[in-house]
C-alpha cells in the first residue's frame, strides 16, 4: 500500500494518490492531470477511482479529465447530483483498490454531500481518513459554502456536529487524517501549518473536536468570525458540479505567443483584461497602461479569483520566460478558461515597440516615517484579523479581498501610500488604484514587516484569533 500527499502551496489545498497491487486511486485532483497519470504510470498502475470527497468552491477539480483520459470511475458520497456519469455510493459502501478497502463514509455539513473516505489497509485495519473540508487539522470545514441549498449555515454546522461526533470521532485515534486544505485556505479559519496528524491528536487540540462540547456551543464557535468568501467560490462549485471543458483545450487556447500587434489587436477585440504574471519588482519598473499585477510567484490562483470578478473575462498576460503555460494552468485551477495568448518577448518587445510604459510610485519604509509625520493618507491592505492584530497608528484597514467593492470610497484625487505585510498584496492593490484612475497611488516597499522597524507609532500587539 502507498500513500502519497500532493500538497499544492498557491491554494493550500490537498490532493493524494493511494495505490495497491497495481490500482490506484486520486482523492480531489487539480485540474491538470497528467502528473497524476505519470505517477500511476512509473509505479505500474491503473488508476481505478477518481474519489471526490464534495464539490469544490475553491478550485476546479480534475475528475472529468482523469476520468476521460484513464477510464476510471468518479466516485461522490450520498445526495450528490453531478450532471455527468458518476458513482454515486451509499453510506458505508466499501470499494476495493488492490488489496485494500476504502470505506465511503457520508459527513455532511460543510455541504450536504460531503464525504469522507475510510482506508482499511491489508490486514484489514482502519488506516486513515481522507476527509476533504469535513475536518482540518486544528479546523473544520466552514458551513456556509453550500450551492443551491435552504439549510442555513446554522443548520449545516448542526449537520457536521453529528457527522464528526458518529462518523468520525469513535475511530481510533492512531487512524491518519489526511485533509482537504491547510493553513492560508478560505475553506476554515484556524487550520494548522501541518497537513498530516492523527486523530487522537486532534482529539486533544482541535476545538471542534471537544468531547464536552454541545452542540449549541459547536454551532456558535463554527460560524463565528466567518468572513465572506472569495466570490469565485460558487462559481467553482458549479463547475464542479454541472461540468466544464478539458484542460487540453484550455492550454492550446492559452499558451499562444503574441507579438505586439497581435496583442494589442486581442485586447481591443476581446476587450481583454491584461495580466501581468511577473515578480512585483519588474511590475514596478515598467507595465502596460491600466494592466493588473497578481503575480505567479506568490498565491496567484486565490487572488486572481478574489479580484478578477467574472470567470469569462478574456485574458492576456505577461509572464517571465518559460512560465507561461504554468500561467494558463493556475488561471484554470480556479475556472479562469479564457485565456487568449501572452506578449511575446514581454514587456521589452513592448518598449521596442514604442509604446507607452508606466512605472510605479514606490518609496522605503524609512522615507515614508517623514512623509507620514506631515500627514498622509495610508491605506493598509491585509485582512481585518491581521490588521487588529498591529497597526500603524492612524491607518485605514481597506483589505485587499474587498477593494473591488470599496474603492467607490476612496478620493480619487488624493494621494493614497499602500502597505501590506510584506509587499504583494499592495503592489496588486496599487495596479487596480492606477487601472481605476487613481494615478496617486503609491506602494510601501517591504510592507508592514519594514514599517514596524521604524519610529512610525503602532497599536499594541494582539494575538490573531483566526486564521482568516
């Protein structure tokens, strides 16, 4: 038996790769799949089972591809209604892969058809759990991204109380969990920095798993301090859930190089929105007019799908050499498929070309000490829980997530100096402030880790209570 974790950073997220006697089976797959196929393919197996624990809101899945391109079945737990050929199992259905079993055990709550999967390995023990959203380590699964249902996040909460406390709790505790998602996923709020760890451990630690805890306290405790999230979540899901076309098609559309004319002719006919992929420090130097930096170094599939708000935007894009079929894969993990092509030679067949070129306002936290001691507008764009946390002393919590809905509030014809903690969110926030017209924005450089060693005043420290 072979068990392998395939932990992707940029979305925190989880899939695995269970193998036995030549067959093999894929928990929650990205939506590029070939990996997954080498893999099966070196160790000399078949993949039998593409198992999906739920539909996803925070990515797009690669079931229908791996199932297409492998023959193998899509398995989801009970009340599951995918719009495609699919194993719907009961609860407690056993499905055999090699020479182990895999326990099909319903724990709905984060979304009603929510699942978990019980290894049973070759002596018959109980192995682990690959439990999707339904548990985290130090977290469950929130209960408010469901599509299309009439259950409260009340009710769901209620719902996952009684999954954990008769599906998963009376396991024993040396079984493995193996979760969905890790620290920095919207998914939970307090998930740990760990991906693996065993049940009785999270007996001990895990708040929600309190074996005193009622079910009135777990409701409370589970939908607190719930922000809103990212909007491209139920669109995902739907995907998820109705279908969508192969990732194939999506790389022969996406990675096509463009020399300038092309580019711009695309942009204009298309009225595409311009990406630029590149580390925040050559975004700075020079970009194309009214393009948005998110850039592929850092959590680019959750940001381009907090900001860009509509999953059929067409889209070109900068990117550094060699990364740009990468580019198209991370937009396509989060339902972004329209991609049309990259400028060819980037932004210096841009200047050969004798178009215009901006650059960004950028100063040091050690020039803006003086600068803010004559009065400045600062805009600080982390989430709410970092900013309670520590701030500068007279700045204004304008977070990243929010600032398509925000940005109505700012005085255009205002200076506006931005930070973040370290410099990524803010260069983004200040791409969309110059896209949007306001031509007065300037980034921080180093962000809130650089301000707080200067003599700038700050609020006292407070411990992050979540993770949001």
């Amino acid at each position: 038996m072979k068990i392998e974790q395939i932990y992707t950073q940029c979305l925190a997220e989880a899939a695995y790769y269970i193998e036995s006697n030549g067959e093999a089976a894929i928990v929650d797959p990205l939506r590029e799949v070939e990996p997954y196929i080498e893999m099966a393919k070196q160790n000399g197996a078949t993949i039998k089972y593409v198992l999906e624990t739920h539909f996803h809101a925070d990515f797009v899945s690669g079931h229908l591809d791996l199932a297409k391109k492998t023959g193998a079945a899509i398995v989801y737990g009970p009340t599951a209604q995918p719009n495609f050929k699919a194993h719907v199992a009961t609860d407690g259905e056993v499905l055999q892969l090699g020479n182990v079993k895999i326990k099909v055990l319903h724990t709905p709550g984060h979304t009603m058809e929510s699942s978990t999967f019980l290894l049973i390995d070759e002596a018959g023990k109980e192995h682990s759990i690959f439990t999707g959203d339904t548990l985290f380590l130090g977290d469950v699964g929130r209960p408010d991204l469901a599509v299309k249902t009439d259950l409260s996040r009340e009710d769901l909460a209620a719902h996952l109380f009684d999954s954990l406390r008769n599906k998963i709790m009376p396991l024993a505790d040396d079984v493995i969990v193996y979760p969905g998602h890790g620290q920095g996923s919207a998914c939970g709020k307090n998930m740990s920095s760990d991906t693996v760890d065993t049940l009785g451990n999270q007996k001990k630690f895990n708040y929600a798993l309190r074996a005193d805890m009622t079910k009135e306290e777990f409701v409370q405790e589970v939908t607190s301090d719930l922000v809103a999230p990212p909007q491209y979540f139920p669109k995902n899901a739907v995907m998820n859930k109705m279908g969508y076309e192969s990732i194939d098609q999506i790389l022969e559309q996406g990675v096509i190089g463009l020399d300038v004319k092309e580019f711009k002719q695309v942009v204009r006919k298309n009225k595409a929105l311009i990406l630029d992929t590149r580390p925040k420090e050559q975004f700075a130097e020079g970009f194309i007019p009214n393009s948005i930096f998110i850039g592929i170094d850092d959590t680019f599939a959750p940001w381009v799908g907090a900001l860009i708000t509509d999953l059929n935007t067409p889209i070109v894009f900068l990117a550094e050499e060699g990364k740009e079929e990468e580019v198209v894969v991370r937009l396509s993990r989060v339902g972004y498929d329209n991609a049309l092509g990259f400028l060819k030679g980037g932004i210096k067949a841009w200047r050969n070309a004798g178009e215009e070129v901006q650059r960004v306002e950028q100063v040091s936290a050690e020039e803006f000490v003086s600068i803010f001691e004559n009065g400045a507008n600062l805009l600080d764009v982390r989430k709410e829980s970092e900013f309670e946390s520590q701030h500068i002393k007279g700045a204004t919590n304008f977070p990243l997530d929010f600032i398509n809905t925000n940005l109505k509030n700012l005085d255009i014809q205002s200076k506006w100096y931005i930070h973040c903690a370290g410099g990524y969110r803010s260069m983004i926030a200040t791409s969309i402030l110059l896209s949007s017209g306001y031509y007065n924005a300037v980034n921080i450089k180093g962000g809130f880790k650089a301000l707080n060693e200067t003599a700038l005043p700050m609020t006292e420290f407070q411990e992050q209570i979540t993770m949001l």
